[in-house]
C-alpha cells in the first residue's frame, strides 16, 4: 500500500511565478490536509479538504494561496506570486476520516530565488 | 489558542542511556495528542496516538504516556538508529481538525 505521495519533492521558483504542489493521498483515505514548515519552525497547519469541498483553511494566508482536492486526481497547493518568504517544506497528510492520525508524505521543498 | 512546547530543544545520549521527551500543552478539550518521528528531508512519520489522561502506548523502545498537562516519550536503552526529532502534536476539541505542534525535540544517540 503506497504511502501519501508529493511532487515535486524539489522546486525552485523566482520570485513573482507560481508554485503547484501536488498531494495524492494513501489509498482509501479521502481527508487531505496541508502543512508548512519554516527553517527553525514547527509545521505549521494550513487547510483542510475533503473531495471537492474545502473543510478548514483557518491557516491559510489570505492572499497568494489557494487549495483544492478535485473528485479526480490529485490535491494541488496553489502558491501565486512567490515572494522569498514563501521558501519552506510544505507537507501533505492525509487520514481515512476524522479525528484519526495523518500520515504525512516526504515534502515538497520550495525554494524562492 | 492552542498551545505546545517541547523539552528540551535538543538532548544527547550515549547508546542504551535511557532517557523521557516532554510535551506540554494547552488545549480546548483535547481530542488526541500525537508524536510523531522525524528524519532529515523526510516527512513525519506517525508514532503514538493517546487519548485521555492516564493512557500509555508503547512500540519498541519507545513508550508515551499522558496526563492532563503534558505527555512524555520515554526512550529505553535506545540505539543509533533512534536519532530523529520527535514531534508532539494535539488537536483540540474547537472544531478544527489540524494538528498543532511543537517545535521538537533533537535527539542524538551515540555509539
């Protein structure tokens, strides 16, 4: 049973382009959720989705970011404009509903030259 | 808000010295605390969950307890291959289903 899967595990981006990160859940879990962790931070929560519903993105900056997990594919990370601040490991658990643990995947490490 | 601190940052044993992480925190009715494993450029991997004060969980050397201000992860005649950051999360009863995190704790076992 594969584990929660990212890609790009790398990316670099200058500054003012966009990053798309992709997040595709163990299998038979439904519940997606988005991290970022800063250097010398702690992960830090930013959303959560369900297929095709965003269920808490109380996290999420408000501008620049955006979130989605369609009925098909995978849950992208959608990141407009990347300014240097946005560099960080943004990681994607997901679980097979609620209130259970998360299994993270390995990351994607964006880096904003 | 919710809150979780860590200690110590960073802790240095030598092979088979025994030794306990603290987690604290501050929580609006707590719906699991979670410790997770860490290594360099990889993902958290998922430890223990418990639930309700007085639970413990253990696998290996590694053993978790908890009580209503703070859990510990107790590490027993631990090895090498146990360095990693340990992470403890929580998530609170407000509503919200993300986890909340500590910062970590760096261990470092040597030979």
């Amino acid at each position: 049973n594969a584990g929660v899967m990212q890609n790009p595990r790398h990316l670099v981006r200058r500054r003012g382009q966009e990053a798309r990160l992709r997040c595709s859940p163990m299998k038979g879990h439904s519940h997606v959720y988005w991290y970022r962790q800063l250097p010398e931070e702690g992960l830090k929560f930013m959303v959560y989705l369900q297929k095709e519903n965003i269920i808490d993105e109380s996290g999420m900056p408000k501008e620049r970011f955006s979130a989605e997990f369609p009925k098909e594919g995978p849950s992208i990370l959608r990141i407009q404009q990347v300014v240097r601040g946005d560099s960080a490991a943004y990681f994607c658990a997901s679980s097979p509903g609620t209130g259970g643990e998360q299994y993270f995947g390995p990351g994607t490490r964006l880096t904003v030259t | 808000e919710d809150q979780v601190t860590q200690s110590p940052e960073a802790l240095r044993l030598q092979e088979g010295e025994s030794s306990s992480l603290n987690c604290s925190y501050t929580v609006s009715g707590l719906r699991g605390l979670f410790w997770y494993r860490q290594d360099p450029g990889k993902g958290p991997e998922f430890l223990f969950t418990l639930y309700s004060a007085g639970e413990e969980k253990e696998k290996e050397r590694l053993k978790a307890t908890l009580t209503k201000k703070e859990s510990f992860l107790h590490i027993t005649a631990p090895k090498p291959e146990d360095s990693a950051t340990y992470l403890c999360a929580v998530r609170s009863g407000g509503g919200a289903d993300g986890l909340t995190f500590g910062k970590g704790t760096h261990l470092i076992i040597q030979p």
